[in-house]
C-alpha cells in the first residue's frame, strides 16, 4: 500500500498502514548485499578479487550487468586494443578467439569496432536524474554531495566503533545513528540551495527494514528489481560498502545476518526516497517528468543489461586474444621443457623453500644458476601454519596466514625479562603517540606543538633516509615461541602432526639436505599507507619473518623430530631448518641461524641477489647501473619518503603453474608465474591437489583479479593517485584528497610507470600437472573451483607430462593448440 510521503504526526502513528519488506524483497536486498566483495584494512592488505563474490556468474555476464548499472568497466577500452594490436597481438589470436567464443566476425570487422564510437546509455539512480535537472546545473551535484556525506558519516562511525571494540554489538545501530546526525545536519539544506530539504530527513522511518519498505513502495521498485537497484546503490559507494564486507566477513556472518549491510543500504536508499519526495514537493513539473524517466528506466532494465552484454561481445573477444597471445607463448614453453629425468640426481647441499609470490620465481632461478647442488621449492608463504602473532606485552594478535583461513594457534616469542620490559615500553610510548595524533581535538594542538619537530624530521628523512617497516617487526624476536590454542599450550602430539601435514605438503619428508631454508618475504617502503599489500599475501598482509621463524623452531625441536619418526618422515641429525627473509624490494636475504652453515651458501646468496636485482632493474627503469651503484640506488628507493614506486610487487602476474620444480627448473617465466612445487605420484588421496586447488590456487585469482580491475577501472577498483591519500583512521584506508568514497585496490602508481602500463590485465591461466580424473574431481567436489574454471574467472589447464596441454571447461577437456 503506498503511503503519503508527508504524514501528520498521528498519521505516523498508525503503524499498521505503513509498508513492510516481504519476504521476496527482503531476499533481493540480502542478495544485493552479498555481492559486495570485502576490503581489509592497510595494516593487513592483502589483494581481493572485487567481483568475488560473483563468482556464481559468468564473467561476462558480470561485467555486462556492472556496465549497465554504474559504468564500471570489467574490460579494457578499445585505446588498450589499439595500443596492443600487430605488437603482442596478431591476426591468428583474433581468429583463434571468435572461433571460441562461437562467433563469425572477420578481423576487419574487430579492427573496424575499435574506431567505432560506443552508442549505449547505463542506469541512472534518482540522484542522477535530479542532477541532470535545468534547475541544477549550476550547483552541486547531488551524487558528489550524497558520497561526500555516507563518507563522511562512515570514516566517523567506524572510528568511533573501532575504539569500542566491537562491531557485532553495534551491528543496529549505524542506520539510527546516520538518521540521528543527518537531521542535526543544517547545513547541508544550505550548500545545496535546497529550501526544505531538512524537514525530509524528520519524516523518516526509524528503522531502516521501515525504510526500505516505504522508499521501494513508494519509488514503484518491482520485487524482481530490487536487487539490481540495490547493487547499483551500493556501487555508488563501492568503498565503503566493501568495508562493511570486509566486517562481515570477519565476523563469519552469512548473508542472512548481514544486518550492517542492509542498515548502510537504507542509507543510500534513504537519500534517494528523500530527493523524489522534496522534488515531488517543490516543483511538480519536474517531478512529473523524473517519474516519467524513471518508470521508463525501470521497465528497460533486462533490455539495458542485454544492450551492454551486446556491446561488449566483440571488446571480449579481443581480450580473449590477448589472454591467447599470452598462452601461446607459454604453452610452447612448457610443452617444450624438458620432462622429469628418471636418472638419480645429486643430494642437494641447500634446499630453499620460497612463497610462490611471482617476485620469487626471478629469485629461485637466480639462485639456482648458483650451483646445481640448490634445489628450490614453491610453496604457499605462510608454510602452512594456522597461527596468529601476540606480542609480548599487548593483547592484540595479528593473523600470519591467507585471509581465506582462520588462526587456530597464537603463538609468541619466549624473551628474556629484560627484553619484555623493552617490549612493553615500546609498544605503550607508540600507543600513546598514535591516540594523542589521530584524535580529533588533539589534531591542531599537535601540529602546533610539534610543526617544527616534523620540519626537522622530514629534513633528516631526506638526507639521511632510514628504512619504513611496521612498528611490530621492530620489536624484539626470538628464535623459541609460545604455541597455544584456546589458552591452552598445544601438545608435543599436535605439533608433529602441523609439522608432518606441513613437510608432506612441501615434499619435504624425505631426501633433505644438510641446509633447508624456509623463505618468507617482505618489503621494505616509507610513506606508504599501503606498505602491507607489498608484503605476504599468504601471511595476512604481513612479511613472512613470524612464519618461518616459528617453523624453524618447530622442525628443529628434537621431540618434534622423534615424533615424526613414528609418522616414518626421518630428519637426519645434520639437517637444520634455517628461516630467512627476502626483501623483495631489494632483494637482499636476511637469514636466521646460518652462523654455524658453510660460508658457500651465504656467497650463493649475495650472488643470487646481484643477479636478481639486476634483472629487476630493468623494469625499475635502472638497467644502466649494475654493481654497488645499482644496489645503493635500489636501496635508496625503499627509503626514500617520496618515492611513489619502491618496486612493482605482483604486477604482470598473469600464471600459476602446479608441477614438480623439475618440470619448470631452467625456464624463464619473467616473473609472471606463481610456482607451486607438486607431485601427483605422491598424492593418492589427492589431498594436496585439493588443498592447492582450493586455497592457493584462489589466493592467486585474487591476487591477479585484483591487479585486472585496477588496471580496467581505477577510478571503482582502484585508489587513483597515492599523491593525494590520506588515511582513513589510522588503518581503515585511504581517502583520495580530503573526501569522495573509500578508495579500494591498487594505487595508478602500482600499475603505470607513466609512460605504459606496467601490468597487462589478464585473466590467470592455471597449469597443472596432474591426471585428468584428479583435476575434474577436484572441481566436481568444490563449488568455489567449479564456479571459477566454469564461469572463466581463470584458466585451468593441465599440463601432461609428455608435454601436452589441455584446457578444462564445463567438464570436458580441450586439447589446446601451441603454437
């Protein structure tokens, strides 16, 4: 039943008259909520597939319906094609492509569409149409001011929520409390020039399920468009409604429980059932046209979303060529490596086990040139250990592994009294610090106060620059922890059975070397809010340094060690585990415990890093140094405040490759190429396959489709310029200037040099060596992995030890053409 849009004070009374969500609406905003994929905080940045939570869907049925309602871009524009065409791309891959893809289009029609002019319109929210408006045009626009305020409002609330301590118990309470600030708000009534508008706000429904219930009654929004509404709404602040994701997810929430979600939706709803109603009020005329428009545009939806996906039938096609351009190169690399010797090798006198993040695989080959005694592994970065780091001295832990998982374990270093001391007045002089900065009433007192000081800093930091790490690495370490598991000390028993599952995943339970290292990686940047995106991925966010530390102590334990002679995984008496650290910016290894090693390894490893480093230099645009010059300069860079990219991280990442380092030793990926060591002939209850499949194989989606995105779309997926960040409280994020929405994904300075791109968007092709009923089976048993293979959010395919490659798509096998 509709309800009169201004009420007499009785009339609101009368409770029973006003609408309700049924439970076909209240089922579409629950779907329009779960389809906003999370973003974590700057201290734990890791990458995330923004369309994640769309997995269920066709990539190109995604990106059809994300044009159509917000004009976000899920593919390249056509200057991208034309940039690539006849270079990276040829004729035959353009062929190859509209063969696939079931089309018939010549190549002279593909190149005639990129000169072609896009004719196609997307929705608009009522805000947008009352933009659009003559009364308007020389105001402010309605979209700029209603993100400005949601923005706003949230930075606050979170804060304010954070410093409390939990969100679940605040979860009714952000509708009410925007409700509450907006009608104290006077002022915005006055900047928008709009007479009236604040009596609006009074008139509001207290609740945002009352809210909902009587804009989308009242806007004429049908049950089977709520969802597509909703989502356009929500993408208006991308940002922020990842944030509340991101809360969600933490919280373990399904997406009947999304409270928060649904009260940060009647937010955005809430303004625009406020603009129909004040325009309804001040001026019919135009009221009457913007219902005109806006019952048309809702009865065009399906055939808007049609018009998009038709559209953008022949830019898909060219990004498939692309993405065969890439393969075919690739496959006639793989198909033509050498196969696995069956000729006994030499016992290896090092074996490194590294992450699989692509900036290791330069650092594997550099360090195999060394010696044919090295053997490299690949494995996920956070070796496997379900754990969480608690520093001494603090209550807060912070998690050391992929933000798929879960901690199970908390562990801590075992100090001395002297250094605990040193631990806690550490960390309460840089609490101190940071809650006497980032509060509101001290911001001007301290700049008053300490504006010299910072002159001062700011002078040392550029001439003599140190090195920008997190506050936590800095404290003091050990090489012995504290594992614990609900309070409670975990067992000699529990930890042989982490340390078995953990050697047996790496193939690490029998022929060990004298020296085995365990390899976590960090970087090393300053002024950088998104420091933490450069570190492990696989360690939350975090350098890998807890990690290996941790397993070290764990794989020397003389107990640990008889325990697994029982599981018969014999660790000889010679062998010692090793943690080390590769600063990926500089490329230089910081090792744990290598005092008693030969000399040998430690010149493996300096060698290794000039080699390395050389071959990053040219990337970094210093390919004319070598030598000392070369590390100094690189090394300046990480400590340089205003230097915009200390490295490139994980862009151009574009393979993961799932085999025996045998299979792939001696080939030069360019650092594009996850590497994750695997033997099938080892794996009979295909539990490795399994866990690779399901938790680094999705890591690696993320991480590429996160790079795709902020390379298609910056502006929605991406954080636009680093230059002009400021940082939303301290960890939240970033703000891009001094307000708009939340900033998401990759900075333009991570992925463009200025000149070129530095990352090509595509889409992650999967090799795996493994039999064809294994990988199907994995699939078949897996949703999410079925989901990914099958909608084409990646490409798997596997690579058959006679060198043969095959795709994997809709439950059958392709045999793929190299050439």
């Amino acid at each position: 039943m509709m309800s009169n849009p201004n009420p007499a004070p009785g009339e609101r009374q009368a409770q029973a008259l006003k609408p309700e969500l049924n439970q076909n609406q209240a089922q579409a905003l629950q779907d329009a909520c779960g389809r906003i994929a999370p973003t974590w905080p700057l201290d734990e940045l890791i990458a995330v597939n923004p369309w994640w939570e769309m997995r269920d869907q066709h990539m190109m049925d995604v990106s059809a319906k994300l044009s159509a309602l917000t004009q976000a871009q899920c593919v390249m524009p056509k200057s991208y094609f034309q940039d690539v065409w006849m270079e990276q791309l040829q004729p035959h891959h353009l062929q190859q492509a509209t063969q696939e893809m079931g089309h018939d289009y010549s190549v002279e029609t593909l190149e005639r569409f990129l000169l072609e002019d896009d004719e196609h319109t997307h929705w608009h929210n009522v805000s947008d149409f009352v933009d659009s408006g003559r009364d308007r045009q020389h105001k402010m626009a309605w979209r700029d001011e209603i993100t400005h305020q949601i923005s706003q409002f949230c930075a606050d609330f979170f804060r304010h929520k954070t410093d409390q301590g939990s969100y679940a118990a605040t979860y009714g309470d952000l509708y009410r409390e925007w409700l509450a600030t907006t009608r104290q708000d006077k002022g915005i009534e006055i900047l928008m020039a709009e007479d009236g508008l604040t009596e609006q706000f009074m008139d509001l429904p207290e609740t945002s399920e009352g809210l909902l219930a009587e804009a989308l009654t009242g806007l004429g929004v049908m049950d089977d468009q709520v969802a597509d509404y909703a989502h356009a709404l929500l993408l208006d602040v991308n940002g922020w409604a990842s944030w509340v994701a991101y809360l969600r997810w933490q919280d373990g929430l399904n997406q009947q429980d999304n409270q928060l979600m649904l009260d940060f939706i009647a937010i955005r709803v809430a303004w625009e059932w406020v603009l129909w109603r004040h325009q309804r009020a001040r001026d019919k005329g135009v009221f009457n046209e913007l219902k005109v428009l806006w019952r048309h545009q809702m009865n065009i939806l399906p055939q808007l979303i049609a018009a998009h996906k038709e559209a953008q039938t022949k830019s898909w096609i060219w990004q498939r060529a692309l993405e065969m351009a890439y393969q075919s190169t690739l496959h006639q690399q793989l198909s033509h490596a050498s196969q696995t010797s069956e000729t006994e090798t030499q016992q290896p006198l090092l074996q490194a086990a590294f992450c699989i993040d692509v900036r290791s695989e330069v650092m594997r080959r550099a360090l195999e040139a060394q010696d044919p005694r090295i053997e490299t592994l690949g494995f996920a970065g956070f070796f496997g250990l379900p754990i969480e780091y608690q520093p001494v001295g603090t209550d807060v832990s912070r998690p050391q592994l992929p933000g798929l998982l879960k901690s199970g374990i908390k562990v801590s270093p075992i100090l001395s009294e002297s250094d605990k001391a040193k631990t806690r007045q550490a960390l309460n002089k840089k609490a101190r610090w940071i809650e006497w900065g980032i509060a509101p009433p001290s911001a001007f007192s301290m700049v008053e106060s300490l504006g010299l000081m910072y002159a001062f800093k700011l002078l040392r930091n550029s001439l003599f620059p140190s090195e920008g790490t997190h506050p936590i690495n800095h404290l003091p370490a050990s090489d012995a922890f504290e594992m614990t598991q609900n309070e409670e000390a975990i067992t000699l028993e529990q930890k042989v059975d982490l340390a078995a599952g953990i050697l047996h995943g790496m193939g690490l339970d029998h022929d060990l070397a004298e020296t085995v290292m365990l390899v976590g990686h960090g970087s090393s940047s300053c002024n950088n809010p998104h420091a933490a995106g450069l570190d492990c991925g696989a360690c939350g966010g975090q350098t890998g340094e807890i990690n290996v530390r941790v397993l070290a102590f764990l794989l020397n334990d003389p107990a640990v060690r008889d325990g697994l002679k029982q599981k018969e995984i014999e660790i000889p008496e010679s062998t010692r585990f090793v943690a080390a650290m590769h600063n990926t910016t500089t490329d230089e290894f910081t090792c744990y415990g290598l005092e008693d090693r030969t000399e040998t390894i430690e010149n493996w490893l300096v060698r290794a890093t000039e080699l390395a480093r050389q071959e990053r230099a040219v990337r970094l645009g210093l390919s004319d140094l070598s030598g000392r010059t070369l590390h100094e300069s690189i090394k300046g860079r990480a400590r340089d405040w205003s230097q915009v990219r200390p490295e490139w991280g994980l862009s151009n990442n574009a393979a993961f490759i799932v085999a025996p380092r045998a299979r792939t030793k001696g080939l030069d990926f360019e650092g594009r190429a996850f590497l994750h060591d695997y033997d099938w002939q080892q794996d009979a209850d295909l539990s490795l396959l399994t866990l690779i499949m399901t938790a680094p194989m999705v890591v690696t989606n993320w991480i590429n489709l996160q790079y795709y995105a902020s390379v298609c779309d910056n502006h929605v997926y991406g954080s636009g310029n680093k230059v002009l960040h400021n940082v939303v409280d301290g960890c939240i994020g970033v703000f891009e200037g001094n307000g708009g929405d939340l900033r998401i994904g990759l900075p333009m300075q991570s992925l463009h040099n200025g000149e070129q791109w530095m990352h090509d968007p595509l889409r992650l092709s999967v090799y795996i060596d493994a039999p064809r009923d294994a990988i199907a089976q994995v699939a078949a048993d897996n949703e999410v992995v079925r989901q990914l293979i099958d909608n084409e959010w990646l490409y798997c395919f596997r690579w058959d030890r006679d060198g043969r490659i095959e795709r994997y798509l809709n439950q059958a096998w392709l045999v793929q053409d190299v050439r």
